[in-house]
C-alpha cells in the first residue's frame, strides 16, 4: 500500500502559500501590538504547521530554516524573547526566504539557497536569549502554566542538539510530534518505550480494526493518511480500509476512516504510535480478532459518517488552548478546485445561457402555453445555476490584501515615513479573475501613497499633522459593483501644477484649464508619458504606471476615480465589476457585422442627422448638448465596408481616456447580457477586441475593446 | 529529417487539395473536418485570417490556407471544407478547397522536399510524400500557424 508523495505538492505549495501569507500578516499585527498573545499562538501555530508539513514531504531546507525560526518564535511567546524591530526584520526575511523556497518546489528547480546568514541570525537570537534567561527564569515567569514550564525545562536541550547540527527528517518528525503533543501529555518517549515494553509480551498477531479520526483542522488530509500507513506499516500489516485507500489519498473521506490491521502490538501501543502522527485526534478499537479468523467484508455506505458521540478520546487529545486557541481562523467545510474547472464550469452556463436565449426566440414563434411554461422554468433554472456557479467564483479581497500590510510596512520604513495602514471591508467578495488583476494596480496605487502621498513625518509636524501618515484600504460593495479604494493623508496632489505642466507639454489649451476638475486631472495623470515630469514636486512620479492601472481597470469593465484634496489628501477608487464572465453590452451592427460594446463604457445613445456632422480640424465632430464630440465611424475604423448612411444614424456615446466619443455605427440592436469567451492566442495579439460572444442565434460577435480600441 | 530515422513507422495522413495541389497534415493534428460555415470576420487581422467560428463554444480563429500559403484559392464550393487542427495548443480552422482521404503511408515515405516542386514557400514544408504519381505536400502545422506574422498586427 505505497503511496507517492510527489503527488501532493501541489497540495503543499498552495497550503504553505497560504501559511506564509498568514505568518506575514500576523507578524505585522504583532510589531503593532508586540504583547498580543493571540497573535503569538496564531504565528506560533502557522510556523510549525509549515515545518511539519515540509518534513512530511521531505523538503529539509524548508524544515530546517522553519525549525531555527520556530527556536526564535518560541522564545517570542515564553517572553524570553523581545519583540524588536530587528526580531521582525529577521523573521520577515525567514518568512522571505521559505516563499523563495516554496517557489522553487513550484518551479522544480531544485535549487539549493543560501540560508547561512538567516540560520546564524536566528541562532545568535535564541542562544543569547538562552543564556540571559537561564538566570532570570524563575522571575520571568510566575504567571505560567505549569505545562509550559516543564516544556521550557525540555527545550534547550532539543535547541542545543539542534544547533550543533541540522535535524534530520526523522528528527524533525520527531520534533513536530513533541510540538504538538506535549501539550496533551503524551509524551513520544514514554509512548515509544511503552510499545517496545507491550510488543514481548503479546504472543501471536490479531486483526484490530480501528476507527482512525483525524483532527477537523487538518489540511493536508492525504497526507496524514500517508503518515499513518506508514506508521501502521512499521509495527504491522493493513489489511484493508475504509474508504479504499485511492479513495483516501483522494480525500474522499470526512474525517474518519478504518483499518484493518494485523499486528502484534497491543491496541494501545498502536495507538500510542498513531497519537504521535500529528493532526490525528483519535484511534478507536472497533472490534478485535485473531488474525486467522479475518474477514473481508464488504463496504457498507455511511459507515464512515462521522458521529460526536463515538469519540471517547476526543478530550484526552484535544490540543490543549495554547494551540488550539479563539483566535484560530473559523474553518469552513471547503473544498479546493482548480480555477480552470470554475472556468470550464462557467464556459459550459455560458453556452446554457446563449441556448435558453435560443430556445426562447423559437417559442415565440409557437403558440404552446406547455412549451413556455416550461422554458420559463428552464430559466429561472438557469439563473439559478449562473448564481450559484458565479458565488463558487467569489473570493474574499483578503486573499490579496493580506499582502500588503507587510509591503506597506517595508517600504515607509526604508522610505522613513512614519504610517498607520488600515484596511476595511477584506470579507468583501470578489470575482477570482478580476481579484486577480487587481493585485498589481493595488500595489502600484499603495506604494504610490507612501512613496509620494505620505508626506515626510516632520513636514506633516510643520503642517499641523501628526507625525504618522495613515493610508486607508478600503473595499466596499455597492450595489452591481465593488469598489477598492485606496487613500492617504498626505500632500495631497496640486491639480493647479498638473495643469501648469499639461499645458505646457501642450496636452491642453489655456481657456481648457480653468474648467478642468479632479477628473481631468487624473486623466492627465493618467496619460502615458506625463509622469516624466519630475521637476513638479508633490506631483513627481504620481503618475508612473497610472496609465497602467488605468487601463487596467477599464479592461476589467471597471473605472478609475480620483479625489484630491491639496494638503488633506488623495484617493483613488476602483469601481469594479463583480464578475467578467457574464457582462451587460449593447449590440451594435456595421455592415451586417454584429459587435457588442460593454455597457460600462457607454455613456448614451443618440441618433444623428447626416448635416449635424461638422468639421474641426478635418475631424468628423458631433454636437451633443454642449459638448464637441469626435465622431468615429466603426466601420471605417475597422476596415469594413461602409454603408452609405442617408439622412440620419445612430451614435454610441463612449467614455474613454481624455474624452468621450460618439461612435457611428449603422444599428442599435439593443441591450443584452453576453457571455464572454476570450480570445486564444492566435487572435489575442489583434488589439481592439475583448473577446467574443456567441448570440442566441449562434452566430459569433466580436465585443470591442474600447480603451484599446482608441489608444 | 528527424522522421527519417523512425523508418518502420507508419504515418496516417488527411489529404486535401488547394488549388491545382495536393496537401496533407497528420491525422493526430487533426480535430475535425466541417462543412462551410458563417463566419464572423475579425478586423484588422492579417488578409489570411478569414475570422472566427464557434466550434461548440469555443472561439477559433478560421484561416484562409491559400492565401496563407500565397497560393491562388479555389472558388468556395460544396466540398469546401474547413479542417481544425492544433498545433502547440492553438486550435484553427483551415480552409480547403476539398479533403479527398486519409492516407496510410510509412515514415520512409516522407522525403525531403524538392523545393521546385511547388510554389509553397519551403519554409512551410515538412516534406513530401509520393504516391501512384501523385505528389503530396506534407505541411509543418507549427510553420503555418507560426504567430510570427500575427506579431506584427499590434497598433
């Protein structure tokens, strides 16, 4: 009953990720508030996890860092150990370091880091804080639980043996065993010593079988499951299980599975020996025989559900609070799915929708109340279904926002700014695709605050603010969309210099300048090649990448607003769509051609006689109430041929980057909700399009990209 | 020819005629053949990007192969034929003028080609398989579908 372990690391990339994001995140908590012992535990809990499951999979430099860490983390929690600035930098730079490592498992490449530097600090941490504790223990500690002393008594021992040389896998092993069972007293030493003792005295092997559960926080189920086999293997033979062992190493169990075992060990010897496996939480003995009456039977379905009351063991081995603690993060019954099944899934509503739509255009022509009656239901189903599929697709913003506390952090300190980085609304959900393209605009838009928002902290003296700047990261659901803002307290941009500049740089004329508002600044800011203007102080570098995140934004379906106060302040909110997949759009047809135009760029629609059409400059411009608009004939733009439009057409009204545009196109079809299919890599190098949607007729529309399409 | 050296493997090949020629590509590259479809056309794409189909809800680019080849295509007709392959995970339709069989042929059968054989720039060319007097052109997919030129559209 061999398993291969390889088959897990993507399990374990993903679960270590996540644990490095946690240890992060925890560990800007901490330097705010260096006394929390909550946060300790949680940073405590994250780290040795890491390091269990790294020896299980047999990675020793992430086992091995992890446990030097884990030295350092432990003296942190017993207080032998003081929260400094220096403390967190070093740890910072492990938690660096096991993410470089982590990607290098992703990649395969094997390579071997330079861990030296991190290793000698970490040791020099821990054993100077060994020696100055050593004297004043007795002092230190009078408060703590008598459990946590005599592990404080145990300890350097394990920390001497270790720093002399680098544990092996199975010291390791053995290490993560004492982590997380001290506390419930099963002593692995005693536990070993007593099945060598039971093992002489039983005579002959007996079938047990055993009820094996596992704890209902453990993550890497398949794992555990290796664990115990192997274990089970070294002091006998597994006769069967239940579920099968391909159901097990697929995770297809809840908590609990059985064995059957043949051994010679008395039960409680075996126990002992799986108690050790960490994340196990308990054994039962079902029934026993001798080994020669053993009987495969036969599967009986819900006989592994698991039931509360069968757990006799369940107290005895219950982590105890200190690692089991509040603050641990409620789990949810989850279960992890590949983002392109979602994907698929989505593909295939999608393709649901568009026959609906389909099936609905050909009822109408057939006078069948039974028929209608029961496509009316189909769609409710539908809808139902594209809900549902589209929830599974939401991910909370704290995926990606749990990264930047620590970003935040770094980056005023090596810029000597003085910030309070606060952020709201993370339990706010979001499509996992757009999250995904957010993270860098987010990015760009928070270094941007502290880099050139954030003012120096004894210039916001001069100026009547406190020493410490504060940025603001805020997500928020507002009806159809969710919007992200990001915002500071600092100078403030001075729209009066941007204006200057613009002007100069001739992107706009003198009389426009005395109309312009914050959003025509922004516009400019967001102009490729303005952000050279690094002569302009308070506005240099403001706009570097803004056109990036800009455009971004707009491709997504979503806006970019700006505010900015001179002296108060800046912000800048992404107004987002909460999914991509499904957009509302406008159809358009040009000569015979069907396009669709996401209703998020469309400012309004008109209808235009062919003499309102003037001349500026040899550009086609339209009057709409006001305003010139330059008017661009879709059909001539894209290259197709252009119908002879006599006495009147309609215009598409369009917002994008320093202006809006009318757009002329021959049709207004109407408003629609499409489903979007992207374009693969043959056709995606053509700039302009978005991606395509299939009709309800099944014919092919293009949907056009507007920002693109005009840049 | 690296295929020279798997001499006794066979090869199975669909074989298509454009203009006064005759084609092939292997049948593992090969998706499907369809008839002649509505095609929806993709501005400011290369001339030889006759535009996009849905194939069962995916979106695939449909090229026009002889003008790809700059060859002179033959008139659209009922046995026109649009054949999907994928090469290197890129899935297009190619227009042909008709696909006529799939051919079993040995490995040896592919020689280099002769490069005055065929108007077809060599570049494109795999090799060429001759059989009962007839010549067939074995294309390189990769070559065809090559996004080298499509490198070029950006604007």
């Amino acid at each position: 009953m061999d398993m291969d372990i390889s088959q897990y690391k993507e399990l374990f990339i993903n679960e270590a990720q996540e644990h490095l994001e946690a240890l992060n995140q925890s560990m800007v908590d901490l330097e705010k508030d260096p006394g929390n012992p909550d946060v300790l535990t949680e940073i405590f809990r994250s780290a040795h996890t890491l390091k269990g499951m790294s020896a299980t999979m047999g990675f020793d430099q992430l086992t091995e860092l992890s446990h030097e860490m884990e030295n350092v983390l432990d003296g942190l929690r017993s207080g032998d150990i003081e929260v400094t600035t220096d403390i967190v930098d070093l740890l910072f730079g492990c938690f660096d370091m096991l993410g470089a490592m982590v990607a290098d498992i992703a990649e395969g490449s094997g390579k071997i880091l330079d861990t030296r530097t991190l290793t000698e600090a970490l040791r020099a941490v821990y054993v100077g804080e060994k020696s100055v504790a050593a004297g004043s223990e007795a002092q230190t500690r009078p408060a703590r639980k008598e459990r946590v002393k005599k592990k404080s008594k145990k300890a350097p021992a394990a920390r001497e043996r270790h720093a002399a040389e680098p544990p092996s896998r199975e010291e390791a092993g053995e290490e993560e065993k004492r982590g997380s069972e001290e506390e419930t007293g099963a002593e692995g030493g005693e536990g070993a010593a007593a099945v060598d003792h039971e093992a002489e005295e039983v005579a002959g092997e007996r079938a047990i079988r055993l009820r094996i559960i596992l704890d209902k926080d453990c993550v890497l189920k398949s794992v555990r499951v290796f664990m115990i086999f192997k274990k089970l293997a070294q002091i006998g033979r597994v006769v069967s299980s239940r579920p099968s062992i391909e159901d097990l190493e697929d995770e297809k169990f809840d908590r609990a599975f059985e064995v059957l075992f043949a051994t010679a060990q008395t039960t409680e010897a075996v126990r002992g020996a799986l108690m050790t496996i960490a994340e196990v939480q308990g054994v039962e003995l079902l029934t026993a025989e001798a080994a020669a009456d053993i009987v495969v039977e036969e599967e009986t379905a819900g006989d592994l559900i698991y039931e509360e009351t069968e757990r006799p063991e369940a107290a005895e081995v219950r982590l105890a609070d200190d690692l089991g603690s509040s603050t641990a993060p409620v789990r949810t019954q989850s279960v992890r799915v590949n983002i392109s099944r979602l994907d698929n899934l989505m593909n295939l509503i999608g393709e649901l929708v568009i026959n609906r739509t389909r099936l609905q255009e050909i009822a109408s022509s057939q006078s069948s109340p039974e028929l209608k009656e029961a496509l009316a239901q189909t769609a409710r189903l539908t809808a139902d279904l594209q809900d549902e599929v589209m929830k599974t697709r939401m991910v909370p913003v704290e995926n990606i926002f749990n990264r930047f506390p620590r970003m935040v952090r770094d980056l005023a300190k090596s810029r000597g700014k003085e910030v309070d980085f606060v952020m709201e609304g993370k339990d706010i959900e979001l499509d996992r695709t757009i999250l995904d393209e957010i993270s860098d605009p987010l990015m760009h838009l928070l270094r941007n605050a502290v880099d050139h928002g954030i003012d120096d902290p004894d210039a916001r003296e001069a100026r009547g603010k406190p020493r410490r700047g504060s940025i603001r990261l805020v997500a928020r659901r507002d009806r159809n969309y969710v919007s992200v803002e990001v915002s500071d307290d600092g100078q403030g941009i001075d729209t009066r210099k941007v204006f200057d500049l613009a002007a100069e740089k001739g992107l706009m004329s003198p009389e426009e300048k005395k109309a312009f508002g914050d959003e025509d600044a922004l516009r400019l800011l967001a102009t490729p090649g303005f952000s050279t203007a690094e002569e302009v102080s308070g506005v240099s570098g403001r706009g570097v990448g803004l056109d990036v995140v800009k455009n971004k934004v707009e491709s997504l379906g979503g806006m970019l607003v700006m505010q900015s106060v001179s002296g108060e302040g800046t912000s800048f909110a992404l107004k987002l769509p909460l999914t991509l997949a499904i957009i509302q759009a406008l159809l358009v047809k040009v000569s015979g051609e069907i396009y669709a135009i996401p209703l998020g760029v469309v400012a309004e629609t008109a209808v235009i006689s062919t003499h309102e059409v003037k001349y500026v400059s040899n550009q086609e411009v339209i009057f709409l109430r006001d305003e010139t608009l330059p008017l661009m004939r879709l059909g001539r733009y894209l290259g197709l041929q252009e119908e002879n439009g006599q006495g009147s057409f309609p215009v598409v009204v369009v917002e994008v980057a320093m202006k809006n545009v009318a757009i002329a196109v021959d049709e207004l079809m109407g408003q629609q909700e499409i489903v979007i299919t992207s374009l693969d890599r043959y056709l995606k190098r053509i700039r302009g399009f978005g991606g395509a949607t299939i009709l309800g007729t099944g014919e092919v529309a293009l949907i056009l990209d507007i920002p693109t399409l005009l840049s | 020819m690296a295929d020279d050296t798997r001499s006794a493997d066979e090869i199975q090949l669909v074989v298509f005629s454009l203009g006064r020629e005759e084609f092939a590509v292997e049948v593992t590259q090969v998706r499907e053949i369809m008839r002649m479809e509505e095609i929806t056309r993709m501005p400011k794409s290369p001339d030889f990007v006759e535009g996009i189909i849905n194939l069962r809800g995916q979106i695939i680019a449909v090229v026009e192969l002889a003008k790809r080849l700059n060859l002179e295509a033959g008139e659209r007709s009922g046995d026109t034929r649009i054949i999907v392959v994928e090469a290197e995970d890129i899935k297009v339709g190619m227009i042909v003028d008709s696909v006529s069989e799939v051919l079993r042929v040995s490995a040896d059968a592919v020689e280099p080609s002769p490069t005055l054989a065929t108007d077809v720039a060599a570049a494109y060319l795999r090799g060429v398989v001759k059989q009962d007097n007839r010549l067939i052109i074995l294309l390189d997919l990769t070559k065809v579908l090559s996004l080298q030129e499509m490198a070029g559209l950006e604007f």
